[in-house]
C-alpha cells in the first residue's frame, strides 16, 4: 500500500523533486521508484519475502529511504539497530528481532552469530523488479524501538493500511499540500523522522530534505533558509539550538516556514517566546507517540504560549483524573481506528497501554476552557507540590523561566511513589556563579514545597532525537552515589504523600 502510494504520487508528479539530501544527492518522484524498484530486487535476491525482518544499520540518505520502501513493497518489515546502541545492545536487538540480513553503509561491530550483512550499495545494483498486476501489501512493514524508559526499548509494529489511513488523516489535518519542502534533522531510525518528515512528505508529493544530524545548529539553521523550507518538526532544545545560533549573526529568512511543528508536551512559553523574538516564527503544537500516531495538533499562525491543542480528525479523547475534585487534570485517553498492533513481546506493557479501544497514554493533560488540552508530563513524574499535583516537566520550565540555566531535568528522588523530593540536574549558565544558579535554583523548590538535590552539570545526556534520556540520568545519579563520590543525599522532608490515583488521596 505505501508502494503504491508513491507511484501514484510519481505518476503526478514523476520530475519533481522527491528527496534531496544536504551532501548534494537528489532524486525525483520517478527515480525514487525507480530505486525503491532495484533495492525491492536486491531484496528477493537475498532471500526476503512477506513476513521476513530486515535490520538496518544506516546513515540518512536516500538509499535509506528507498529501503524502507522496499521493505514495504515486498511485505517485509525493517528494525534499525539504532545509532545508540552498544555491542550488548545491538546483539539484544537481533535477537529479539531475529532478521534474516543486514543492511549497512558503514562498518558497525556486529556479533558472531549475526545474520548476513550486505552493503546497501550492493543491494540497489539489481535489476528492477517488475510490478505484478494487482500488486498490494497491507501488513507489518516495521517495527520501531520506544524510548526504553523502564529497561531495553520495547519493539513496537505498524501494518501498512493502518499507517497509510494515519498518516492521510493528519495530512489532511494539518494541511499540508505538493507545494510544501520538509526538512529533517532526525536519524531515520526513529518515528519522528519518518512519520513526520519522510511519509509527510513523499505521501503528499512534497519534497524531503535530509540533514546531517550531527551538523552544527549554525550550519542546519542556513540550510533550512537555503531549501526554503517550508515544514519540520524540531524538538524544544533543537529550536533553542536555533536561537542561540541565531542570535550571535543575521537573523535568517525563515519566511517561508509555515508549518514549524514541535512535540507539545515539552514546548515552553519561553521557547515559544524566543522562536518568535528571534528567528521570526510561530511555533506549531503537536502531539503523538511512535504506538498511536499523531493525535493532537494546534495550526494557528501566533503565539501559542499558553495555548492547549485539538484532536486531529478522527482521535476521540478524554481524561481519567488524578484527583476527584480535578475533573479537568488526568491522564490523557486516547481513541482511534487507526493505531500500531502494540508492542511484541511485552503482554504487560500492551495490558497498560491498549485497554479495549482505548490507548492510555501515561501522559498527563489539562482541558482548557476553550476544550483544548495541554499536555504537562507524565503521570509517573507527577511531584506532591503545595497547591496540587505538579508534573517534573512544569517544574522545568519553571527553572527554566526564572533562574539562569540553559537546560533543566527534573526527577522524582523515589519512582512509583508520590512525593515531594526531587532530582535536579541543571546545566548552569556558564555566565553566572554557581552559587547564584544554586540558589535560585532552591528558591523556585522552596515556593512549590519541594526539597531535594540540585546537581550542576554541562554533561546532560539526550537520547537520538534529543529528549532528554531521563533513565540513564538516573542510572549515572545513582552509579555516582553508590560509588561514594561525595554526592549529597537528598535532604530529609515530609514522608512520601499518598498517589493522586490512590482514591483516599
């Protein structure tokens, strides 16, 4: 079904430019298929039909995107072996994934019992293969890794037909045309490269421009002005990597980014405020997860600090309270006739996230007056603060806005439990005494009846697509105080309050 999508998008527009790429390749609509047709071959070559897994050990490019599309023609599914994994990791990944070849651009250490690995080179070097009449797959295409929040990242699969319907239906929502050029930043081992550059894109007869994720914000900055973009999605710290960019030369021409999207659950009011200030753009609200698709979004063209979300077309939604007298503060519900098939292996993690026709999303939401929903963090970073329950990510921003630090990351001090201890890793403003950012810091813990440890460090960990990686935070806080290093324990407070869940709360 994706295959076919894109050949009748190379019918329309078979000369347009389909993906280019910030090295300086570039194909059309009826070359891309044209590729997506050799690689399909190499594939059959090698043995891949229906129902086989294909891992891919890759760089952005546009072999890479041909591949993934040829999986799907062939009714395959591809894994990446994402860039962040470890021996142990990638031997873990193979294992629970057990694909049937590799495909590779680099020289990636791999285990001894691994599957065969081919170059991707080599495999696009096949004859095409011709399109049988009536030629059509529906099923897993793919399975993508989630964040890994409580150990290794879960596997988590798509069917064709479900993803084609999604990703039409948030097109369609988000009004983006032929005309429109992504740009994207993003590893496209991850969702958020495919789902909201590269399918966006190609689905809509758009162009897709793929950068170096490594590159340097100055550098991505005079690129997105170079191939008028039109649209991406960049995550809060890459679009403060923007304005600090931005701010030490001439302000770039960004004039033509209608549609910069950025996930709001993490977004700022200061973020918002700075895109606005200084590179000149409103930024667009948008919210979904890699298992459910995207599932709320805001388009106004102004300053949406403050301002909540809607459903995309076709998502249902409602609240499961936190508190009994807080009917408008709960975990976010979500509905859909168009989602994942869930996660593989993990029976525990399905019963939590996919109950009926519902998806529980862990994440916490606030309805607005106006019926539009904020989205403040998870329900399992939710703080015991004076005057209610207060998400780490609320907290965060908090810092963020009044005291002299570049980044902060909140932590429960005690997972499963409501309190009000917490961890706070800082990175500091190197321009200010650490004693004043300490302070500071303090006084904002202080006014929400919060207490814990304050560390100050320039080395805060991000996972591939830039979040922060809260689990190896954790891990590295406590691999640190149990080796003694002088760490300060958490000051003594009130006893760990009751859950907002818990019905006698």
């Amino acid at each position: 079904m994706l295959y076919q999508a894109l050949c009748d998008v190379a019918q329309r527009r078979p000369d347009q430019p389909a993906v280019t790429t910030t090295d300086g390749q570039a194909v059309g609509y009826r070359e891309l298929v044209e590729l997506v047709d050799r690689t399909a071959a190499g594939l059959r070559d090698h043995g891949i039909g229906a129902g086989d897994v294909v891992a891919c050990a890759l760089h952005n490019s546009v072999g890479y995107v041909a591949l993934i599309l040829a999986v799907a023609r062939t009714g395959a599914r591809y894994v990446p072996l994402m860039s962040n994994f470890d021996a142990a990791d990638t031997a873990t990944a193979l294992r629970l994934t057990g694909p049937r070849l590799i495909v590779a651009d680099h020289d990636r250490p791999l285990p001894a019992d691994a599957p065969p690995r081919i170059r991707l080179d080599d495999l696009t070097s096949a004859a095409p293969a011709p399109r049988a009449p009536g030629e059509r797959q529906a099923g897993i295409f793919r399975a993508l890794w989630t964040s890994g929040s409580t150990g290794f990242p879960k596997q988590m699969v798509w069917r064709q037909d479900r993803f084609l319907r999604e990703r039409r239906r948030w097109l369609a929502d988000t009004g983006i045309t032929a005309d429109d050029v992504f740009f994207c930043r993003h590893t496209l081992d991850v969702a958020h490269a495919t789902d909201l550059h590269v399918f966006a894109a190609l689905l809509s007869g758009a162009q897709l421009v793929l950068a170096d994720p490594h590159a340097a914000p100055d550098v991505l900055l005079r690129q997105i002005e170079g191939h008028r973009t039109t649209a991406m999605s960049a995550l809060p710290q890459h679009y403060e990597e923007y304005v600090r960019a931005a701010a030490g030369g001439p302000a770039p021409d960004l004039s033509r980014l209608r549609r910069p999207l950025c996930g709001g659950a993490y977004l700022s009011a200061a973020q918002m405020h700075d895109a606005a200030d200084v590179l000149g753009i409103h930024i667009r609200q948008i919210y979904g997860s890699t298992e459910f698709g995207l599932a709320l979004g805001n388009m106004a063209d102004a300053l949406q600090a403050g301002r909540g979300m809607l459903p995309v077309h076709g998502v249902g939604t409602r609240l499961e309270p936190l508190a009994a007298d807080r009917p408008d503060l709960g975990e976010l519900v979500l509905m859909s006739d168009c989602t994942s098939e869930g996660y593989v292996g993990s029976d525990e993690a399905n019963a939590r996230t996919f109950r009926g026709e519902e998806f529980w999303t862990g994440d916490v939401a606030r309805r607005e007056a106006d019926g539009s929903l904020r989205i403040l963090g998870r329900v399992t970073e939710i703080l015991a603060a004076a005057g209610g329950p207060l998400p780490a990510p609320v907290l965060d921003e908090e810092i963020a806005a009044q005291c002299p630090v570049l980044e902060s990351v909140a932590l429960p001090a005690h997972p499963g439990t409501y309190g009000n201890e917490v961890l706070l890793a800082v990175h500091p403003d190197p321009a200010r005494p650490e004693n004043e950012v300490r302070k500071s810091v303090e006084a904002v813990l202080h006014g929400r009846g919060l207490s814990g440890t304050v560390r100050l460090t320039a080395d805060i960990p991000h996972t591939p697509v830039g979040k922060p990686d809260k689990p190896r935070l954790r891990t590295r806080w406590e691999a640190e105080a149990a080796a003694g290093d002088g760490t300060q324990d958490p000051p003594a407070t009130a006893p760990a309050r009751r859950s907002p869940n818990d019905p006698a709360a």
